[in-house]
C-alpha cells in the first residue's frame, strides 16, 4: 500500500493534521487509541497469518480473476498469480490489525466483510475475535478456494466464505442474520456502489454498529463519498486513518471528526 503520486499531497496534508491522543477527547476514541490502535498485539496470534502471507507472497499459481468492482490501479491482467494479488490486494499487517481491533474494542458479535480476496484480514479478524460470526463476500471462486483453504489452515471456524457478487449475496445475507455490529466495506471501491453498501448497511444496524471503509482517498470518487459519509445525518463520530475511514452511528455521540495518527 505505497503511496501514489495522486494522493502524495493528501498524504501530507493527513499528516500534518493528523492527532495522536493527546488531540482527542471523545472517550470512545481516546480509549480505542490508548489501549488498542498504539498497543502491539501478541506474536502466537499474529504470526501464524503473517507465515500465511509470506506463503501467499511466494505462491507464482496465475489464477482465472474476473474483476467484479473498480479494478485495481495495479493488477492489469486476467489471469494474475497469487504472489501478485497477495502484494497488492491484501491489508498490510498494520491495518489488519486495527480493523481486528476495533471489532474488539466494540465486542462485536457479526461481522461483515465485502472482499476477501486472499483471506488475511479476515484471518486477523476471527483470530482477535474468537466469538464473533464473521462473514466474508467475495465474487472470484478461484480466489474464495484459496481464502477457504488458508481459513481450514488456521481452523478459523467463526469465518463463513460466501462467494458470489455482494450485489445478489449481501442483501440475501443481511435478511438471515442478526444486525451486524461491524462492516468492512472492502471490495468495489467506486462513489456509486460505496454509497449503496453503505445505505443498505445502514438498514441493517444498531446503535452500535460501526462503518470501516477501504480506501477513502484512493479516487475522487471515493473521497466524495467518504466526505458524504462523514457528513450524513445518521453518523456521529468519522475516524479518518487515511487509508481506512471508520464512521459510527451511535447518538449518544456528538458529531465531531477526527483525523487520527496511524
Ligand atoms: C481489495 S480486495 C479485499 C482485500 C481484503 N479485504 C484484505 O483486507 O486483505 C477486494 C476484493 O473484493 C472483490 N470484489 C470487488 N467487487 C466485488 C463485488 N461486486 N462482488 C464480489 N466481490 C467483489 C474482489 O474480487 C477482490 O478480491
């Protein structure tokens, strides 16, 4: 997850107002950077997936991959190899992490991630989440079996891999399952389709529920439709980490929006 030209600008401008705790004084936040986001977590938990990656890193098999979001500014083919995909798809461990983190920090109980690709975030997830339901779309088959064979590694047995379009699965989902407490909107990174995920998330939430968008300064698109996010009536508090937004809905929250050091 370099830093591309496009976005050096907004990069640095993140930076210089970016806040580390000392900035912050919603409680919810403040607590969530003082004991989880600046807290290493334990290497049995993490290792294990960080081996998988490094796996997935070397794995030259070139995959069948139909796009069925934006695309990718770096994978230009049909057929990529998993080293590729694994290099340029996936979370860093960083992010991963404070994505598991913050569904600790909640105690969520359902979880939903639009896009697996090769399945590490979600594998930070469950790991940091013994108790959670998690659910993961992802539309390339090839893609999901090899997500799934990485899941049976780890006998990560709370993540549910459901494999088709989030346009047909997720509806279909979101009417058999308890409201989730936490989405991961990961996957088809265009102004459009982010708007409507994030509408039809927020049918299906509680007060709790928390938003976490990939991506947000990644297109023009996506940061007009981050900075409508932040501004919709429903939600109190935006967490902005540059390259993860987090909105929550909570009411007893006032507005406010904080750009965090990360
Ligand atoms: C950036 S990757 C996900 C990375 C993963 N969440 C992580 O943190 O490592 C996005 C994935 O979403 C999938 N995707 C994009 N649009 C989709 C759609 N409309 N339906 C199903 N899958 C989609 C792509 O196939 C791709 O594997």
């Amino acid at each position: 997850m370099c830093i591309i030209m496009g976005t050096l600008l907004d990069y640095i401008q993140y930076r210089f107002f970016a806040k580390s705790r000392h900035g912050i004084h919603s409680p919810f936040v403040y607590e969530f950077v003082e004991k989880y986001l600046y807290q290493e977590i334990e290497s049995s938990i993490y290792q294990p997936i960080e081996n998988i990656r490094v796996a997935l890193l070397k794995d030259k098999r070139q995959i069948e991959f139909e796009d069925f979001g934006a695309g990718s500014k770096k994978i230009r083919t049909a057929k990529p190899s998993v080293k590729n995909l694994a290099k340029n798809s996936l979370k860093p461990k960083k992010y991963a992490k404070l994505i598991a983190q913050l569904a600790q920090y909640i105690q969520a109980e359902n979880i939903i991630e639009l896009g697996t690709s090769l399945g590490t975030t979600t594998l930070y997830i469950s790991a940091l989440n013994p108790k959670a339901k998690i659910y993961t779309l992802e539309g390339s088959p090839e893609l999901a079996k090899i997500a799934q064979k990485q899941f049976d590694k780890l006998n990560a047995r709370n993540i549910n891999l459901i494999v088709g379009n989030f346009d047909q699965k997720l509806p279909d989902l979101l009417n058999r399952i308890p409201k989730p407490d936490l989405y991961f909107i990961d996957g088809n990174h265009t102004y459009e389709a982010t708007i409507r995920y994030f509408k039809l998330a927020l049918k299906h939430s509680n007060g709790n529920t928390l938003f976490i968008f990939d991506d947000i300064n990644w297109s023009d698109g996506m940061k007009k439709a981050w900075s409508e996010i932040k501004s919709h009536p429903q939600v109190s508090i935006s967490m902005d980490f540059f390259y993860l937004g987090v909105v929550s809905i909570n009411p007893n929250y006032s507005k406010e929006d904080f750009v965090i050091r990360y």
